[in-house]
C-alpha cells in the first residue's frame, strides 16, 4: 500500500483548523453581544422617546426580529454540533468500527460502500456566514477526502487483513487529529448557544 497523506494526520493543519475555529468562536460572541446592545439600546431609545415620537413603536419589535433571526441562523446553519457528530461518526462508526473491523469480503464491500457515500457528501449552506461555510465546507471536504483514500486503496486490495491493518497505522495521526477538532467544534458550539 502506498503511503496515504491525511490532512487530519498533520498538527499544522489541525491547529490552523483549531484556531479558526476558536476565532469564528469568539467573533460570533461578539457579534451576539452588539446584537444585544443594540436590542437594548432600542428598548431604552423607544421607551424614552415614544410618547413623542410615535414611528419608534417599530424598533424594538424590528431588533428583536433581526436579533431572533440572526440567532437561529447561528445555531442552525452553522451547525458546529452536526460538524462534531459527523466527525465523529466518521472516525468512530466508519474508520474504527467498520473499516479497523473488515475481516471478511462481504465487511470489505460494506466498508467501501459505507466510504463512498460519505467521500460524496456534500458540506451544508450557511447563510449569513460565510466564515462559519467555509470552515465547515473544509472539515467536510477533508472527512471526504480521507474516505475517498480509504474507499481507494480498500478497493485494490488483494490481502484484506494487510491492508486494514496498514490502513489502521496509516489512520491513526489521523485519528488524534480529529479529536482536536471535534473538541474545539464543541467547544464553539457550547460557547453559541
């Protein structure tokens, strides 16, 4: 088996991805807090003026949709919890579980199914963040691309047990990797909502 170069297996690449994420971490907080701001500043500035200025009536309400909205858009669309789970899922229930598993031809076909449809996956929109997309478009398109490997060289075997366990050591920096980021996706999810 050549040798296989997963992105997740590189600490440089993990901790660019860690500090991203703490970044698109802290800079949704803060977007949160001036949303927050603002909503009071509207409720003060209504309360204050409206006996006089009637066209203020519709502010507050105004903030407080704009505010409501941007809120499920940051933790719906962003997801950083689906970003863990799939992660997650990957590394647990498709590389431990099922390809460190294969013992038979009809486990090695399964494994290979299993790897090409997640190698086809595609990453989901996130409307009003294009940050938080693209950060999680490439974490999908690593998951995708290390499946695509796997998917490879599983599917030119001619000794299943040689080629699991290679594919085993090949996988494991890879595996530590992951880790690192689903921690720190979780820690941003934690910190959003």
């Amino acid at each position: 088996m050549a040798p296989i170069d997963f992105s997740f297996a590189h600490e440089d690449v993990v901790q660019k991805i860690v500090h991203d994420v703490k970044r698109l971490s802290d800079e949704s907080l803060a977007a949160d807090k001036g949303v927050h701001d603002i909503q009071h500043a509207a409720r003060k500035l209504t309360e204050k003026h409206i006996n006089n200025i009637t066209a203020l009536a519709g502010l507050s309400v105004g903030v407080d949709g704009f505010a409501k909205a941007s809120f499920n858009y940051l933790c719906d669309e962003t997801s950083a919890s689906l970003g863990v789970t799939n992660n997650k899922d990957f590394v647990e229930d498709t590389v431990i579980a099922m390809v460190e598993g294969i013992k038979t031809k009809k486990d090695l076909d399964e494994a290979i199914l299993e790897l090409k449809e997640i190698a086809n996956q595609k990453p989901t929109q996130s409307k009003g963040f294009p940050g938080a997309e693209k950060m999680f478009g490439d974490i999908s398109a690593t998951r995708s691309s290390d499946a695509a490997k796997m998917q490879k060289v599983l599917g030119e075997t001619t000794d299943i047990k040689k080629t699991v366990e290679e594919l085993t050591k090949a996988f494991a920096p890879a595996k530590a990797g992951y880790k690192e980021v689903n921690e720190a996706l979780s820690a941003y999810a934690t910190k959003i909502l």
